[in-house]
C-alpha cells in the first residue's frame, strides 16, 4: 500500500501478510512457540508454511487393510463362536445320555488326558509299585549299584506287572471293552465295569488296617460291604499297603546278603586287613550265591505268587 507525504514519491512500506486469516496466523504462533520450548528459535519468515502438526497423512493403503481387517475380524469373530457352542453343546449331549458319538476332536482331547494321567494309573492301581521297590532293593543288597540299569528294572517291573494284572485285564475286557465295542452297552456302564474289578483287585491286596485308618482321617461312615469303599479312600490304602509289603519282601532278601558282609567284614579284621573294604570281597560271593540258588526266578515267582492272583 502506498502513502502520499507532502507531494513527495509515495514511500512502499512492506506489511506483513495479514491475508491468511486468524488460523494461519495462531498456527504460525505456535509453530514459533514450540520451537522456542524445544530450544530453538523460531522461524518467522514468511513464505515458510506450516502443517497443522507436522506430520504427513497416513497412506492410503494402511487405512484401506486396517479397515479389511477390522471387518474381516468381525466376520470371523461370530463363525467361531457358533463352532465353539456347536462343540460344546455335541458334548453335553454325548455326556447326557443321548446317544450321539463324540465329535474327533473331543475324542482326541479324552485320548490326551488319559495318556497324561496313565503314570499315575500305572504306579498306583497296580502291582509296579511293589515289583519296581523290591527289585531296587535287591540291587542294593547285591552291592550292585547301577547293575542292573535303571531302565532294565522298570522295563522288568511293566512286564511282571502285565503278568500279575493278567486276570484283571481279562475281566475287563469281558465284561466292559468287548461288550462296549458291541455296542450292548454305553461308555459310562463300561467305565463302572472297568472300576469295579479294579476295585476287586486293590481291595485283595490292601490291609483292613490301611482301609480303617483312611477311612477314620477321611470321617467316612461304616461301609456294608467292601465294594462300598470308594476309590478315594482305597486308593491311599492300597498304596501304603503295597509300601509295607514290598520293604517287607526286601528285608527278607537283604538278609541272607547281610550275612555274606558280616562274615567277611569279621574274617577281614582277623586277618588285620582293616583298609579292605569289605564290598570288594563280599561282592563275589554275593554273585555266587544268587546265581547258585537261581535268584531271580525265586525273586520274580516269589513277586508274582506274592498277588495271589
């Protein structure tokens, strides 16, 4: 704009731009503000535009796929609910009698569950407790320590215990599987088959003793027969009673080899050999013995007798 003095030239003076209106001017303002908290100094040039924060716009593309994802998301989400409450409501079914089989997944996940807990199953419903501890403590009688290995001795209490469990195996498979793959009768009546003779052989070989005792801790009420026991208070039972009678087994065979030490430990301090250890000696004779009077057949028929089954 130009201004007229005394008849002179008109003298331009050079405003700031003022044309961008209020936002651009408090944008430019805080731009300079900003700048001078971050200890900077603002910039105040003009012809210098600034953004509104400062940063570029989002591509396209990233709203487009975050949208295609929101709803593809939402699509899903509802599939597999429905597929979720299918399964679930298959298996309430199948567990409330009405007669339909179980979906592949489900029996999948039953055959994992039972795998996970057929250990416990395996060392405490059946005779592998009993064989595997007397057979650690023969070992330790014969002054052997890793011989036979670990791996021989649980491999030779499975296949004993198969032995002993025999007739029970047989049992269950007349009156629960063979019936059950027939279809005479449900999974749940083979179940409380399968139960019952286990049930009959844990009770064989458990003391009244163990049964009064965790019967007693349990407050348990008198029971009319031994059948009315249940698993809960026969299985800690069976399990002591299966402790007892395997320390008692390997004290009588500990015995006969504590006398080979004892007379050798005597005949060694007679001789003045006290630095002899009297393993190294007795070992031997210790082999010797076994093997003359056929020790493992005594021990693993005395094992299987021991069942009475």
């Amino acid at each position: 704009m130009s201004i007229e003095a005394n008849g002179t030239e008109p003298e331009i003076l050079h405003l700031p731009e003022r044309s961008r209106g209020a936002r651009s001017s408090g944008a430019r303002t805080r731009g300079a503000q900003a700048s001078t908290s971050l200890g900077m100094a603002p910039r105040l040039r003009s012809g210098i535009r600034v953004k509104g924060n400062g940063l570029s716009p989002r591509p396209h593309w990233l709203r487009a796929a975050a949208l295609a994802g929101g709803i593809a998301l939402l699509a899903a989400a509802p599939a597999a609910h429905a597929q979720a409450a299918d399964g679930l409501a298959r298996a309430v079914n199948e567990i409330g009698g009405d007669g339909r089989p179980l979906s592949l997944s489900l029996q999948i996940l039953l055959l994992m569950s039972l795998l996970t807990v057929l250990p416990s199953l395996l060392l405490m419903m059946t005779s592998f407790t009993r064989i595997i501890i007397v057979l650690s403590i023969l070992r330790h009688a014969l002054g052997l320590q890793q011989t036979p290995p670990n791996q021989v001795l649980v491999g030779l209490s499975l296949f004993l215990s198969l032995f002993v469990m025999q007739p029970v195996i047989s049992e269950v498979n007349r009156v629960a599987i063979t019936p059950y793959s027939q279809e005479q009768i449900d999974i749940g009546e083979a179940v409380v088959r399968s139960g019952t003779s286990v049930h009959g052989f844990m009770m064989a070989q458990t003391r009244k003793t163990d049964l009064m005792m965790f019967a007693k801790i349990a407050k348990a009420p008198d029971y009319a027969s031994p059948r009315d026991v249940p698993f809960s208070i026969l299985l800690p039972a069976f399990v002591t009673s299966e402790l007892k009678t395997a320390f008692q087994i390997g004290f009588l065979i500990f015995l006969p080899f504590l006398v080979i030490d004892l007379i050798v430990a005597s005949a060694l301090m007679s001789l003045g050999m006290m630095m002899l250890s009297p393993t190294v000696i007795s070992m031997p004779f210790k082999l010797l013995l076994f093997v003359l009077v056929d020790g493992w057949a005594l021990t693993m028929g005395s094992l299987a007798s021991s069942f009475g089954t």
